[in-house]
C-alpha cells in the first residue's frame, strides 16, 4: 500500500474528430485533460482522461477515488 500519492494533471491539445473534449480556460487549450496519481517513488497508481473544461479540483476526487 503506497503511504503518499502525488496527483498531476496535464491539459493536451486533440484533432478535430475529438469526442470528449473542453476548453481549459486556465490554458487556452481546446482539448482533454490527463490526471495521474503517482506514488512517491513514481510508480504510477491511476490515471484518469477526460474534457479539459473539468476543473481540477472535480478531477482530483475521482484520480483519488479511482487508485483506493
């Protein structure tokens, strides 16, 4: 059981054919967004992918809820 976990996210610009896809205002990037929680040695514990206009405080609940 990791004892720490790190959550990151990262916002990515996708093709015009996109499905699921939002506008971070924060960014100015019209795309999706990727969470990862990471323990702390770097061992990846969960990732979750969706619309960039989720803000991250919403995403951050469901990185962590989805690596318990």
């Amino acid at each position: 059981m990791p004892t720490y976990a790190i959550i990151d996210s990262q916002s990515v610009k996708t093709a015009s054919g996109a499905h699921d896809k939002g506008f971070d205002g924060g960014k100015k990037i019209k795309g999706r967004k990727r969470h990862i929680a990471v323990d702390k040695l770097g061992n990846l514990l969960s990732v979750v992918v969706h619309a960039a206009n989720i803000h991250d405080t919403k995403a951050g609940i469901f990185v962590a809820k989805k690596s318990v």
